[in-house]
C-alpha cells in the first residue's frame, strides 16, 4: 500500500494552510493502514470528514483574502468531496468498500485537487506577500 508523503514543494507559503495540509496527509495515511480493522478505518475517516470541513473554510476564507479568480470553481471542487465523505463513511462501516477503493478515492483528491488547485493558491500567496 502506497503511504502519502509531504513533500517541502507542497508548501503554499502559509503556515496555518501547511499545518492543516500535513496532518491531512498524516490522516490519510492512518486511514489506509492495512493493519487497521474496519472500526479504526471507519474512526480515521470520521475523524478526515470532521478536520476537513474546518481546512476548507480557513482555506477557502484565505482564497477569498487572496482574491483567488479560481475560488468558486475550488469551492464546488471542495463541496464535492465533502459530500462524498459520508457515503464512503457508511461503505467503509458496511463493508461495502475495500481499503484499496478508499485509498483511490483519497490518492485521486490529493493528487488531483491538492497538487493541482491548491499549487494556485500558493502563487497567490506568493504574489500577495511579494506586494505587503
């Protein structure tokens, strides 16, 4: 199973966002622990849904600080996946989803969504901390 590492170019430039960004990958990785029953699978995706909706606010309220051109699209984007947490919440529970779907689902958002959405926010933070 492939463990998610934080790497130095994943910084946005902003602490608070750094921080969230790290434990988020910290909590992706003890969710897909292969040495996890069902039950700690289940607690650590919990525990995802719950952090994750705190991350997208400061990060969507700095995206707006930052006048972002991109934030509507970024909010829907994160929306979406807030509004899937809790059905893969219930499969995980029933059964009716294998850790390897789960670690899929979770490998797509950061990859996809983190590496590619969130590396525009850095430029912002950038531009915006070259002008203070």
């Amino acid at each position: 199973m492939t463990k998610f590492i934080w790497l130095e170019e994943y910084r946005t430039g902003d602490d608070t966002i750094d921080r969230q960004h790290k434990y988020l990958f910290d909590l992706a990785n003890q969710i897909i622990d292969p040495l996890n029953d069902i039950q700690k699978t289940y607690h650590n995706f919990l525990t995802l849904n719950h952090y994750i909706t705190e991350h997208f606010k400061v990060e969507e309220s700095l995206m707006k600080q930052c006048g972002d051109p991109d934030y509507h699209e970024h909010v829907k984007e994160h929306n979406a996946f807030a509004q899937k947490l809790p059905e893969i919440s219930m499969s995980i529970i029933s059964g009716a989803i294998s850790l390897a779907k789960v670690t899929d689902f979770i490998n797509r958002w950061y990859f996809e969504h983190f590496l590619e959405k969130d590396v525009l926010l850095t430029n912002l933070l950038h531009h915006k901390n070259q002008h203070k």
